[in-house]
C-alpha cells in the first residue's frame, strides 16, 4: 500500500517512518528549525587601527617623526646648529588571502524541503570562519613583537639599544614567560605588565588584556572571583565596537580583561623566555615555550597608541556558480587582508601554561 505524501512531495509510510533517509529529515519529522553549534563573540576591529585606505600595492609605510631636543638659547647669539629630524617607519604588508567553498547537491534539493534554509545558511558560516581567521591572525601579531621592538630601538622614538627576546623598551620587558608555578599567569605577571607599559609612556586609559579561559579558571582558583573588579573601566571607549557576546572577566590592576578562545599557541619556532625578574635583571634560565598560550596586555585609548594596525584588501564576499556535470550549485567567498604592530611599546606578551590550576 503506497504511503501518504507530504507537502514537499515525500513519502510516509503505514507506520509513521520517513521513507526518504536524507540525514537532514530524518533527524525531526520536518522540523523547521536548524540547529548549530553555540558559537563565541568576536573582538572588535577596533582593537587595531585600520588602515585600509591605502593606495597601490599590498605594502602600506608609515612615517613616524621622531621626538625634539630642547637646548639652552641666550640673546643676541647664535642659535646653535639646530636637530635634524629623525624619522623612521612602519610597515603593513596584505599577507592573508582565505576563502571557503561549500556547495549544495541537486539530491539533497530533491530529497529535502530545507535545502532552501541550509543554503541561506551558507552566508553566515562562510562569513563565521572568516571571521576566526581573521582574529586569530589579529591575536598572533605577537610573533611579530621580537622584530618590531627591533626596528622601535633602531628608529626615531627607540634609543638604539640592541633587541632580543625579551622585548626591554625603556629598561623594562615587554615579553616573557608567567611565573607561576608551572608557569601559570599571576596577580604579579598583571603586576609587571602594568609596570611595563607605564615606563612606556602608555597612557592609564583604554588598557585591555586578551587571554584563555585557563587565565579565568586559574586566577579564580588562586584568588577568587571577588578580587576583580566587576565592571569595565574603558567601556565608553571600546563597548560599542565589541560584539554582545564577548566575554567580559573583571578588571585588575586597570586592565579591563576578555577571554578568546584565538589568542596564539607558540610552536617549536618560537623563541624560549624567561620570567619577568629574570628577564629585568637578565638572568636566569630560558623556558620552553613550545605548547604556551599567550596573554595579550596592551593599550587601545586611540588609534594613535593602540599597538596593532590592520588593512582589509577584499572584505569578505560571497559568489556563487553552477556546476552542471556535477549536478551542484557552488558558493565561493574570499577576503584579504594584513596586520602589523605599530607600536611595540603599547604590547605587552606573556607566555603561560595552557593547563589551567
């Protein structure tokens, strides 16, 4: 006995089963919602300063005037031979070209009424994993610190001190591993952060840090919650630009603190570091670093001070073809884009274990 039809042209059997055993339909009986996975919010592009409008070229320079030296004058003399102006420049070059591609079977628009809602889906999670590219991209600047804080001490503000892994602008690290134990991220690493980029110049206002979960789960387990702050201090400066679902953890030591899920995990290329007292007075013993997290301490009050710069080339499009021999519909979206650091002296970078307690 044939079975009764649905509205899409379906078929249920005598018993109430669905004949048709797409993996879409069998899941509910027609169900009109689809289900996805629950997703974390984004940073905002706020966080670095854009520098898209750029012209010809995947490599943007940027000039930084250097500071004036005030000496003594004395009437009707002389005004001595005067400064010459040191400039020196940062650069941003296109580096990431990243797309996705999905496609739709004419089987599943045949055997399914909710080809129309997965297709419309597309979009979004094409739109979703760019996105994770891009600020996990944004997050691993870190690795560009070593060779910035170079050209900073090279350059017109820096005073021509030789760099290396400890990143020392004005006599204090600005990179090094947390001194826990097991090199969990403390109150104190917080602490030396601070101490860092005051010796920097950096204003107070606008100081964020980035870390893992782990950071959360281990600074509760040593503290407890109620030793944050509960609310943002720099929220009117940067709340507008995150997205509602970024997670906001409290405020110490004036950093306002959020958790990602992007922030970098160093590799075996990654230069050992030592912890923050070791680092200061140079010595002591190199940490591997292989398999760390990274906490991201810096300063965001202006596009001026805020470390990181970033270019989009292509924002994210969508386009779509048809492949008739296959008997499929195609959807294609790309973007480019480049970050780089422009200012080495408001990043601060600690290492720390990605084992949380």
């Amino acid at each position: 006995m044939a079975g009764n039809t649905t509205t899409n042209g379906g078929v249920f059997t005598n018993d109430g089963t669905i004949a048709n055993n797409n993996p879409i339909v069998r899941a509910a009986v027609y169900s009109q919602m689809m289900q996805e996975e629950i997703l974390d919010g984004f940073l905002p592009e706020g966080l670095a300063r854009d520098v898209s409008e750029f012209g010809d070229g995947s490599q943007i320079i940027i000039p930084q005037l250097g500071n004036v030296t005030v000496t003594d004058f004395a009437e009707d003399t002389t005004k001595g031979a005067g400064q010459v102006i040191d400039i020196s420049k940062n650069t941003l070059t296109i580096q990431k070209y990243k797309g996705a591609k999905t496609y739709i079977t004419d089987e599943m628009k045949e055997d399914s009424y909710q080809w129309m809602t997965v297709e419309a889906a597309m979009p979004r999670k094409h739109l979703r994993a760019l996105r994770e590219e891009y600020e996990a991209d944004m997050l691993n600047q870190q690795a560009k610190q070593i060779a910035a804080t170079a050209a900073f001490q090279a350059g017109a503000y820096g005073a021509g001190l030789t760099n290396d892994e400890r990143c020392v602008i004005n006599g204090i690290p600005h990179r090094w591993v947390a001194g826990g134990a097991a090199n969990q991220l403390t109150l104190q690493d917080f602490i030396s952060a601070k101490l860092s980029l005051d010796k920097a110049n950096v204003p107070s206002e606008g100081r964020i840090a980035i870390v893992d979960p782990i950071v959360e789960a281990s600074l509760n387990t040593l503290v407890g919650a109620q030793a944050f702050g509960a609310e943002q201090h720099w929220g009117d400066l940067i709340g507008t630009g995150f997205a509602q679902n970024a997670r906001f953890f409290g405020n110490i030591y004036g950093f306002d603190i959020y958790i990602s899920n992007y922030n970098a995990t160093l590799g075996a290329g990654d230069t050992d570091l030592k912890d923050f007292a070791d680092a200061y007075a140079g010595t002591g013993t190199a940490v591997e670093v292989t398999g760390m997290k990274t906490a991201l301490f810096m300063c965001v009050a202006d596009e001026e001070v805020t470390p990181l710069m970033s270019a989009w080339r292509r924002m994210p499009k969508m386009e779509g073809d048809r492949e008739v021999d296959l008997g499929r519909d195609l959807f294609y979206s790309s973007s480019r884009w480049g970050f780089g650091i422009q200012r080495p002296e408001s990043l601060v970078v600690i290492a720390h274990s990605a084992t949380a307690y």
